[in-house]
C-alpha cells in the first residue's frame, strides 16, 4: 500500500516567502485525509488540483488560525458545491465548539445553516488511538501554546504511519512521535534564533539521531530558515510538493 502526499501549504502564519499556511493532503486507497487546514487551503487545493468535496477527514493539530482557519471555507464551499457524503473532523477536545465558533466569526450564521452532508466531530484524546475512518489517529503532547490546545499526530493508514508535529518546540515526544514512522513532517520556523512554542533548525539539528523515522521532511518554515536553507542538512517541504510513501 501506498500513500500519496501532497503540500497545499508549507509557510508559516504570515505568509513568508509566499507560501501557503499549512495544510498537508494524504491519498490512500481506502481514504483521502488533510492534516490541518489554515486559511488559504481552498487556494492550495485548487492550485494543485486537489478536489476538497473527495476528502474524508481534516485532522487538526490544534486551533490556531494558521492551522484551522480554512475550515469555515471548506464548510461554505461544500455546502455551495456538490458533497453530500460526512466530512469528519477530528482535533483535540473542544474541536466542536471552536470550529462553530470560527464559522460563526468569519460568517455569522453559517454554522446554524442546514447543510447537505453531516459533520462529524471527534475529539482526539492524548495517546489514544482513535479511528478517524480507516485511519487510526494518536495524539501526542506538543510544546506549543497551550491556549491553543496543541497536539502532535501519528496517522496510521492503510498499512503506514505518517507522523506530524504540528507546531512545537524541542520535547522529548517528538521522540516517540518519529519513532518508526515512514514518514515524519515536522515544524521548523527558524535557524538560530529562539521563538517561543517553536523549533528553531539548530536544537532539531542536536536531537537528529534521536528521531527513528524512514524520512523527516520540515515545514512551517520561517524568513530566517527560507534564508539558511542552503545550510540545511534536513529535506525541506515545500508549497505543491507531492511524494509517496511506500
């Protein structure tokens, strides 16, 4: 089995170097699944040719506007197009009311609206394998801002397990996060400078032979790493980038 993988957004919150926010679409035989979806997600998908009415499920790391604050469009452009099958969504506890409460700040009303497919909204407790389809999804604890509700994710997915860190400094779980993972997406805003609640490239470069995974790509990348790239050692993701895992 195999899983494709396509970036839709691979920046930061700002937009730095042009880049989209985050938003990462796996393609499996037996589902299609995004991991977070920021703002411009409509604008990825439709760049790369991604049809969003095919995606089964958005995983939310947690609920910053840069990682959830595409979901009121989605919502809006299903309900002007053509799905009628569920859309799952799943993310740490409280995901319900925090996408309704999106929805209801971008366009009021909008979550009250009758729709033609059902959302449905699970809720993604720490280090407990949930079924999100025919997906297994496990959150991990993420050193991000804890008003955000941060989660890290391991995906396991028609025999792979494609792992996630959403946004997070140095901690230990991203050990156990990477740990025999085919595939390990994780951020890294800057080079050397700190950023708090971020990773910065020379504290991942310190802890690389700690992370046991089959390939390690970084994203959310900020000005100071799009500027360093060239000295980076690491495989960067970037905006449209599509692999396979096999």
């Amino acid at each position: 089995m195999t899983i494709r993988v396509r970036f839709l957004g691979s920046g930061d919150a700002f937009g730095s170097g042009g880049r989209l926010q985050a938003a990462i679409h796996l393609e499996a035989r037996s589902m299609r699944l995004l991991l977070d979806c920021g703002a411009s997600t409509l604008i990825g998908a439709a760049r790369w040719g991604v049809e969003m009415d095919d995606v089964d499920a958005i995983v939310l790391t947690h609920f910053h506007g840069d990682h959830f604050g595409g979901l009121p469009f989605v919502v809006l452009d299903a309900q002007f197009g053509q799905r009628e099958r569920p859309l799952l969504v799943a993310g740490p506890p409280g995901v319900r009311e925090r996408v309704v409460s999106a929805m209801e700040a971008l366009y009021p009303g909008s979550s009250a609206t009758r729709q033609r497919f059902e959302i449905r909204f699970i809720e993604l407790a720490e280090r407990r394998p949930t079924p999100v389809g025919s997906a297994t999804v496990t959150a991990l604890p993420a050193a991000h801002s804890p008003n955000a509700s941060p989660t890290s994710v391991r995906v396991e997915l028609d025999g792979r397990t494609i792992a996630y860190s959403g946004d997070t400094d140095w901690s230990d779980a991203l050990i156990e996060l990477a740990d025999g993972a085919d595939l390990f997406v994780c951020e890294c805003y800057s080079f050397e400078k700190e950023i708090p609640f971020h990773l910065r490239y020379r504290t991942l470069e310190a802890h690389l032979t700690r992370l046991r995974c089959r390939r390690l790509l970084l994203t959310h990348l900020g000005p100071e790493m799009l500027g360093r790239a060239a000295e980076v050692a690491v495989e960067l993701a970037s905006d449209g980038m599509e692999l396979v895992v096999e």
